[in-house]
C-alpha cells in the first residue's frame, strides 16, 4: 500500500513539473516575440530652408542635380545680416581654348595648360534685398570632380566673348539678367558641373549637361519681360589673364 501511495505522489509531482516546463517555454517564446519586432525607424528629409527667406519663396532642395535650362532656387549670406535669393538657370557650358577665345592674350604657362570654360547663366532677384553689382563668384563654382574652381571675371573690352559683368545696379526683386562666368580647368580635369554649396555644409545644388560650341556675345544686364539681348561685335580679346 505504503508503494502505490509513494508511486502516485511521484506521478503527481512528475505531472507538475512538466506543466511548469511548458509554461516557462512559453513565457519564453512570448518574450523572444516581442524583441524580434521591429521598432518604428526615424527618417529624415533634408531641411529646404537652409536660411530665412520670404514666405512665398521654395529653396531648391539641397543635393538636387539639375540639368541644362533647369532653374533652381538658391539661398546665401551676401553680408551678415543680408540674405540674397535667386531663381538660377545654367542654360550652357561652352568648352573653348586660348587659342580659339583669347587671341593675341600673354598667357603664362600654368595658365595654359587649362582649359578654359564659359557657363552662361540666367538669374532672378526673388528675394528681398537688392543685389546690385554682385557677382557670384561665392555662389556658383565650377566642380571638376574634385576641386571647385572660383570663376575668373573680365571686362567686355578684354573679354567680349564672355565678359563677368556683376549683376546691375539696381538689381531689385524682381531683376532678370544674363551673365557669363569664366572658369579654368586643371590638366587632365573636364568641368563636370556648376554648383552652389548651401550654407551650413549641405549637400551642392549642381547644374551638368552636354557642352556646346562657344556662343556669340549677347547684351549683358537686366532685362524685362519680352526682352532680348541684343548681338554685340565679336573682337579679339585685349589684356592678360588674372589667374
């Protein structure tokens, strides 16, 4: 008697311990289950204002590549407490040489062995201060892939094929005008893109696209809407390269 008793208090006890095991394996499975789901991850957009500007106005989103004809909206610090905003169109890159486009220019070595670059642009005051006789020369910069290159300015007498005239005075909200800025290209290095850095570090707005043939002079300054440039006389150049 005194075994069947011992016997059935060890199946008793045997029977605890299973059920004890099966909910320990369960709480387990519940917990693995709820560590493997995956949390929610933060994204983030790069931010489109990078500085204050006027309510009505949408900076191009930094890191945006644009091509030839294509405007983008760009933000910068002309002085401290000034921010100038224009609508920029990059409408050609134009490869040439000394020999084609700087007849009879006292060119010294390390100069010539660049290649020089015209980039005809179009801007537009969008802003609110007036950006008169600027140039942008710390807003576009010629990318070879590795270096920016600042551009290179002359006057229409020297270079009537692509002169760098500054914007006009005035050059309120509102002003349209036609540049060409001038850019030297290292040995070896091809002009990629124009870009404009943003301020705080952000990734370049960049304009690219197939090269063209150098274009004739055309009238530089402001113009209204429905104007044209006008054709000027194309002469040899006259002076020395500054760079």
């Amino acid at each position: 008697m005194l075994g069947a008793v011992l016997r059935s208090t060890r199946l008793v006890i045997a029977a605890g311990l299973a059920l004890t095991a099966l909910a320990g394996c369960g709480s387990d499975d519940g917990k693995e289950a709820k560590q493997a789901k995956p949390s929610p991850t933060a994204t983030s957009t790069a931010p489109t204002t990078y500085l204050p500007v006027p309510g009505d106005v949408t900076l191009t989103e930094p890191g945006t590549a644009l091509g030839l004809g294509e405007e983008g909206v760009v933000a910068f610090q002309r002085r401290q407490d000034e921010v100038g905003v224009l609508a920029v169109n990059v409408r050609r890159i134009e490869r040439t040489s000394f020999q084609e486009s700087f007849p009879g220019w006292n060119v010294d070595d390390a100069t010539a062995a660049r290649t020089p670059y015209f980039v005809r642009v179009e801007v537009t005051n969008v802003g609110d201060v007036d950006l008169g006789g600027m140039r942008l020369d710390n807003v576009l910069w010629g990318d070879d892939g590795t270096t920016l290159e600042a551009p290179n300015y002359y006057t229409a007498e020297q270079l009537p094929v692509c002169s760098g005239d500054p914007l006009p005075t005035p050059f309120a909200a509102g002003a349209t005008a036609e540049l060409c800025q001038v850019y030297f290209i290292a040995p070896t290095r091809a002009l990629e893109r124009v870009s404009f850095s943003p301020f705080g570090g952000l990734d370049a707005v960049a304009w690219s696209g197939d090269l063209s043939p150098v274009g004739k002079p055309g009238k530089k300054g402001a113009k209204g809407k429905g104007e044209k440039d006008e054709g000027a006389k194309d002469e040899g150049a006259k002076g020395e390269p500054t760079s």
